[in-house]
C-alpha cells in the first residue's frame, strides 16, 4: 500500500519532471500502480485507516509523487453538489476549456509540500479532459469549479508543474481577472 514514505516532496526532481506517456493497453504493472494511488486516496478519506498510518488526506494523486515517471493520475472525492469522482487515469489532457477562471478561497495545498503556501491558485472554471480510464475506457470528462479545479492541480503534476507556480508573488490575494470562486 503507499503511505507518506511513498511520497516524494519538494527539492526532489520528479516535481518538475514533464512525464512520459503510458503506453495502452497499460501494462498490469502500470495497472496496479494506478490501482495503489486510487486506494491511497481512499484510505486518507478513512479515519481509522488514515490515523493509524499517519496518512495525509488527498483528493488528488499523480504518478511524479510517487517518483513514477508516467502520466497517470488518481481522483476520490465528491464535490460541492455531492458527485462522487473517482477515477484512476491514463494520459489525461485538457482537450477544451473556459476563457473564464476560478480558484479557491482557501488556496491549495499539495501532499508534495509540507508547508502552508498562501495565495489564489487561478484556474480553468470549466475544462474538457480526456483519458483512458482502468478498464481501458476512453473516458471524456466536462468538470466545473471544484472538480476542474482538482483535476488541473493533478494535471499540472503531470507536467512539473506546482499550484504556487501560478499564485501571484507580488499580491498573492489579488483577485485573478474574469474569475469567479469555487468555494
Ligand atoms: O497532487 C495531489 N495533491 O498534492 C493533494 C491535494 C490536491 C488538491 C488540493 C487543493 C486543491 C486541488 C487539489
Ligand atoms: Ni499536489
């Protein structure tokens, strides 16, 4: 099972290491991995589970944070309109999205980074991904707000990319332009 010994963290190259696609139909080894990422997610969500092996909860993993070179990532939560996204995928993209943005109010954090990172994180407000799903499934995704938002932080993992990369350094709270919070 991963744990937080699993998990790489800031300072460590393959944060900002631009991933390799996976090869379909994935191999059972790439399988497994992606299966292990969704159970951790699951498994930080689980009180008992959680406290008893000092897991950090997450809503969101990607494969660079277990220093796995390859574009997959995990998704387990439910959203502000109690929908459930649960979700281990292949060679995710972003194929369309909104000119208007979003962000939370509260910033963001990453499993990655073991420090409080204060800022508005713009995002996408609506976004159209495409991947391949575990049984192979060519999924086509339309998510808004909460959800957009979770799947570009993983996204970005996938391409070195951390949330403070796009906070504002001069005035971290300054409302982004043409954007509309998610929380
Ligand atoms: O990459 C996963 N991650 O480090 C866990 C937290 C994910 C996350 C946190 C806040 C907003 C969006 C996504
Ligand atoms: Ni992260």
């Amino acid at each position: 099972m991963i744990t937080m010994d699993d998990i790489v963290r800031e300072g460590h190259p393959a944060l900002r290491t631009v991933t390799e696609e996976v090869p379909l139909p994935p191999s059972d080894k790439d399988k497994k991995t992606l299966e292990e990422m969704v159970q951790y997610l699951k498994n930080s969500q689980d009180e008992q589970v959680c406290s008893r092996y000092g897991l950090r909860p997450g809503v969101g993993l990607a494969a660079p944070q277990i220093n796995v070179n390859k574009r997959m990532l995990a998704v387990h939560f439910t959203d502000m309109k109690d929908k459930l996204y649960s979700y281990g995928l292949f060679n995710p993209r972003i194929v369309s999205h909104s000119v208007e943005r979003t962000y939370l109010s509260t910033g963001e954090g990453c499993l990655s980074v073991d420090r409080e990172v204060p800022g508005y994180v713009p995002r996408y407000r609506r976004i159209t991904v495409k991947a391949t799903d575990l049984e192979g499934n060519e999924v086509k995704l339309r998510l808004k707000d909460y959800a957009a938002i979770v799947f570009q932080h993983e996204i970005d993992h996938l391409h070195g990319v951390m949330f403070y990369d796009h906070i504002d350094q001069e005035q971290p709270f300054k409302e982004p332009e043409n954007a509309t919070p998610a929380d």
